[in-house]
C-alpha cells in the first residue's frame, strides 16, 4: 500500500492555541483525509515542542515545575483538535521518553561521525528568543528579530557542521523544485544560501544557564538546543508512534512538513542539513504557508486580538471555520480573518450555494417520488463526466497543497448543479405526467451529484459531509480507499431520502428592526450603549518618536508604539516640544480611518483636552503595557 505521512510544526506549550496554529493543523488533516480515502496507509503527526528557556520560564511565572506546566497546557491543544475534528494518528510530546532517546541516538551517531565539534563561542544572545546573533546580525545593540535587547556571552559550546552542507543543499533544492514550496519561498531560501556563508549551528546550552531539555549524551553539563531536538521528532516519531512502528514498517521520509512562514528556515536549512548528515533521506516537501491577521491586524496579546478558535467553533461551528480557512486565501499567502469574511463565505457559498441545492433537492425528489431517489431513465453524460473528472483533479491540487484551487473544482460541480436545476425546472416537469421520465432522470442526477460533492467535500468538512450523506439516505460510513471505488451511479434508485435540515442556516450579523429601533431610542435622550462606546477602541501606546510636520507650526507626526508602531499626526505643536513627548504614555484611538494631514498619513487619533494654544494631551496615572484598552 501507498504511504502518505504528514506533519505539522509541534507547537510550543508556552501559549494557548489560536486560529495560526489550528490553519497548519487543519491543512494537515485535509490532506490526511484526501489520502485515506484515496486508499494510502497514513500517518498523521501532530504534537507539542515542550523542552527550552520559553518553556522554562513560562512554567517559573506560574509557579510550576516545567512538565506541570506543560501536561496542562498540552490538554488544549489536544481539546482543540477534538472540537475541530482534526484525525491525527499520534501526538508526539518531546518530553516523551522515547522521543529523548531517539534524540540522544542521533546526537551520539553525529557526535562520533565528526559531525558534532565543541568549540568557543561568542555571541549576541536573545534571550526570549533562544538563539545567538553575530556581531553583523544585531541592530543597535537590539535582535534583530523581535528587537530585545541582547547580552554579550562567551562559552564553551557545541556546533553541528552545518556549512560543510551549503553546496550540497543547494544543489538539491535545485534538483527538487518541489522540495520547497511555494516557489516565492523556495527563492528566498535559496537567494540566502547563495548569498550568505552558512555557519556551524550551536546545538547545546549549558545546564548552568538552562536545565529544561534533553541532556547530551557525550557531555553532561549540556543540554539539547530546543530547535535540534524539536526537528527530530519528525523522524523520531516514525520509530515509535507510527502505525506498524513496532514491526519496523518505514515511514520515513515524510511526504510533507506543513509549516507557517516564520520557521521555515529552521526546516529548509537546519533540518535538511541534519538529516544530509545522518545520511537519511529528506522529506519530499516543504510547505511555508502564510500568515493571518485579524481585522486587517497583526494578532498579538498585547492588543488583545488573539482569535481564539474555540469561540470560532462555537459561533459558527467546526466546519464552516475550516472551510472559511481554505477557502479564503491561497495557501501560502497571507490572510485577513474577519467576521464579515467568514460570515460572507458561509452565507454566500455553505447557505446559499451548497445548503439550500441540497434542501431544494431533496424537498423536490420527496415531493414527486414519494421520499425515495427516484429511478433515473437516462445518464447525463456532461454531469457524470463533469463529477468523476473532479478526483484526480483535486488529487493533482493537493499534492502541491492547492486547497483552494481543489475547493474550486468541488465548486464548479454545485454550480453546474444549480444551472442544471433553474435549466431543467424539476417543477414544471412535474406538473406535465408524460415527462415523469425525464423528471426521474433530472433529480437521480442532482442527488447523485450531491452525492459525490459530499465525498469530495469530506476532507474539507467532514461533519458536514457525513450529514449531507445521511439526508440522501446513505447510511455506511465513509471509509478508506472510498475515492478508488467512486462510480455514477452508486446512489441506489429506492433509498428512502430524509426530511431536508439546513446544513448551514444564514447567519444575520445584525437583527436590522432591533438594531434601528435602539438607535431611535437612544437618539431620543442623547444617550450611547456600552456598545457603541465599545466602537471606539482606545489604547495604551508610548510615544517612539516625534517631528514636526514640514510646513505647519501646529501638527506633529508621531510615533507610537501600541503593541505594534503607529504613525499619527496631532494638532498638539504648538503646546509640546517634539522631545518632550517622546517616551510618554498616551491614549489613542486605534480604530478610526486613515487620513491624510498636510499629505501626511495618520492612523489613530491620541486623546487631549483644550484648544490648540492651551491644551493637555491625555497620559496615564501609572505605567501599563502598551495595547492595553482603555475602556
Ligand atoms: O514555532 N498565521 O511553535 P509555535 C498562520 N515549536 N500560522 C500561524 C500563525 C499565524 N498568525 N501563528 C502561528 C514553533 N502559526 C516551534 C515549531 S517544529 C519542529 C517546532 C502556526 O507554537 C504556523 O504553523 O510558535 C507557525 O509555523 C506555527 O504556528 C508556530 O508555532
């Protein structure tokens, strides 16, 4: 049997899950679901990256011992596959005993092959973010990543020889243009390599400085760099989790890492080299996809935007969300997620498109043909090519993680569905007995098209998929292999259909009478709901910087920093000096509309009472993070 073996990056348990980690998660799981049904032995890998300083030190600001910390936090991850219907095969923790082994197995098989050297090191370290810089990297004394301050450290370390692999890289990255995707980001690593000298990647930490991962097996005094030990697990999995792990059955290499932008690096050039090392094969695929903000933000805590997906699950369902996900944006670009968007999708394509052809034509075949599927007198030969043509057109979208192009092509038959209906008008067949015939054939062909449009949709939306099959009276579980079995004309003629349920009713943002009768009401004393007061979002920002707008002794363009920078003009020029503002805490309205001042763009508005001679801009009592709302 085929082996199709899947992963996604293991997420660390430092933070709760949010809509970026269920985006990879879910990718992973279309693909597992596509690849059962089409009949592959898979193995599905999820998990969680627990050892390293993050981790450390998340478990000390709770007052708990770092496993504590991670057992609790580990469970929301696992709910949150539940609730999203993810069918993972095994979730790997890399606090799993095993997992340490196989880890230290590799370390030692590199350490005696010359691979692994210990050398003095000096270097920039960013703490938060675990990693050394060289003098050349850091800005202004700051990481150049996250733009922390670093520390000067020198110490006895060890280094895996990497740059003895750069050649040998690109080399084959340019024999596999798949290895790498999309192409934007193939480009980048290899614009990178080709350009820059690849250094020996430092691989330990000393105990002394960090004691939370998996000790060296050379040396004690050493613990495993968390991003060495994260990327074995890829490998380290297949000896113990996966199906048959136990009968030596060999999964690797992966067919695909599924991963966001930001470590991509760490796969393509890391993980790649290492593996070149251990003289294993490497994965077929690497998939960067993109990144998704919120509302036209980026999500950060500090601003308090975080999408939590339970509460996505929870007011639109598991379904809608995954397919929103996928449907949305190309995958690997970025996105926006936002209510209008999602709430857009499900009213345009799952309600209108998708829901109301499965009720309208299950409604109909009931009415005419006494509940049951009704014999159909005459193949519709452009309908049934049109639907078995679609498998191995998805198959070829997926296999370069085209999810939605592979939606599309699901799409292209409930839109020919829909035509065919207004075409055909199963209604005025009706009314007409000598065109029973025709009218047989008319609906057998939408049920039987629905029938495979649920198939195609399941890996997509498997709760749905199961239910629009249970309307049309199929009761057998959808099970593996299906897709190689799928023929026009499975849908037996005589199958009593159910009574019709809204697959996804309409969501109405707003009751409108409601709505219009409150604003008269409140227009009527002057008076404002807390909502509309929650309209206006102000927050906590300091001031980075500030200028004077050229040409105007009134306005100044300011820099603030509200979780994330803001360029905002104010009227305040005449009252403060450009310096004295900097590194003051102000209130700022972060939610209204861009607009130009003397050709100057400004996002926001900051808080201040008075006129422009005699004014005081609005400044906090005492010091809070900026981002916070002010409410
Ligand atoms: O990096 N948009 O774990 P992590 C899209 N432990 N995807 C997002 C996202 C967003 N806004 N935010 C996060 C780690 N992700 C390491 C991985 S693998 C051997 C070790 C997703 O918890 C995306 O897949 O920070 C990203 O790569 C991953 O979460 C980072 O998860």
């Amino acid at each position: 049997m085929d082996k199709f073996y899947v992963t996604t990056p293991i997420y660390y348990v430092n933070d709760v899950p949010h809509i970026g980690h269920a985006y990879t998660t879910v990718a992973a799981d279309i693909l597992a679901r596509f690849n059962r049904l089409s009949g592959k032995a898979v193995f599905f890998l999820t998990g969680t990256d627990e050892h390293g300083q993050k981790v450390q030190k998340a478990a000390e600001g709770r007052g708990l011992t770092p496993k504590e910390h991670a057992d609790q936090m580990v469970e929301n991850f696992k709910r949150l596959w539940k609730e999203l219907n993810i069918s993972n095969d095994a979730f790997i923790r890399t606090t799993d005993e095993q997992h340490k082994r196989v880890v230290q197995e590799v370390l030692m098989k590199l350490y005696e092959k010359g691979e692994i050297v210990k050398r003095p090191y000096r270097g920039w370290y960013c703490t938060p973010d675990e990693r050394f810089w060289t003098d050349k990297e850091i800005v202004d004394g700051k990481c150049p990543d996250c733009g922390r301050p670093v520390e000067e450290l020198e110490e006895d370390n060890y280094f895996f020889l990497m740059s003895k692999y750069q050649d040998a890289l690109i080399e084959y990255i340019e024999k596999h243009p798949e290895y790498i995707l999309p192409e934007t980001r193939r480009n980048e690593v290899m614009g990178f390599l080709k350009n820059n000298d690849l250094g020996d990647l430092c691989i330990s930490r000393p105990k002394k400085r960090l004691s939370w991962g998996v000790p060296l097996p050379f040396d004690e005094d050493y613990v495993t760099y968390v991003w060495f030990d994260a990327l074995v697990n890829y490998y380290s999995a297949t000896r113990y989790l996966a199906p048959g792990a136990q009968e030596q059955i060999n999964w690797w290499p992966a067919d695909h890492h599924i991963v966001g932008k930001d470590i991509l690096t760490t796969h393509a050039v890391y993980w790649s080299t290492m593996l070149m090392a251990l003289e294993m094969p490497l994965p077929h695929n690497i998939f960067a996809h993109g990144w998704w903000t919120v509302e036209g933000r980026k999500m950060s805590k500090s601003l308090g935007n975080v999408v939590d997906p339970f509460e996505v699950i929870k007011t639109y369902g598991a379904d809608a969300f995954r397919y929103f996900l996928f449907r949305e944006v190309t995958f690997g670009l970025d996105g926006d997620f936002s209510v209008s968007a999602i709430v857009g999708r499900i009213n345009s394509d799952l309600a209108n498109d998708l829901g109301n052809l499965l009720s309208r034509t299950i409604t109909m075949a009931r009415k005419y043909f006494n509940s049951v599927v009704p014999e159909g007198a005459s193949v519709e030969e452009e309908l049934k090519e049109l639907a078995e043509a679609i498998y191995k057109k998805m198959a070829k979208h997926l296999s370069v993680l085209a999810f939605q192009k592979a939606l599309d092509e699901v799409w292209s038959l409930v839109s020919y569905i829909n035509k065919y209906i207004d075409t055909n008008q199963p209604w005025a067949l009706a009314k007409d007995p000598s065109k029973k015939d025709r009218l047989g054939t008319v609906l057998y062909s939408c049920l039987e098209g629905l029938r495979f449009i649920a198939l195609y949709l399941y890996p997509f939306m498997p709760e749905a998929s199961e239910k629009m099959l249970k309307q049309l009276g199929i009761e057998e579980p959808i099970s593996h292999g299906q897709y190689s079995t799928l023929r026009w004309g499975g849908l037996k003629p005589g199958t009593a259909l159910k009574k019709p349920k809204p697959l996804f009713p309409r969501i109405e943002l707003k009751d409108k009478k409601e709505e219009k009768k409150k604003v008269e009401e409140d227009k009527k004393d002057n008076l404002i709901s807390i909502n509309d007061f929650a309209k206006v979002e102000l927050r906590v920002g300091r001031v980075i910087h500030a200028e004077r707008v050229e040409g105007s002794n009134k306005l100044l363009k300011i820099k603030v920093d509200i979780g994330e920078e803001r360029q905002i003009v104010a009227g305040i020029g005449k009252v403060y000096s450009p310096e004295e503002l900097v590194g003051k805490q102000i209130v700022v309205v972060t939610n209204l509309k861009p607009a130009k001042l003397m050709g100057v763009e400004s996002q926001g508005m900051l808080l201040a009472a008075g006129d422009e001679n005699n004014l005081s801009i609005v400044t906090l009592e005492k010091e809070i993070p900026v981002g916070t709302r002010v409410k």
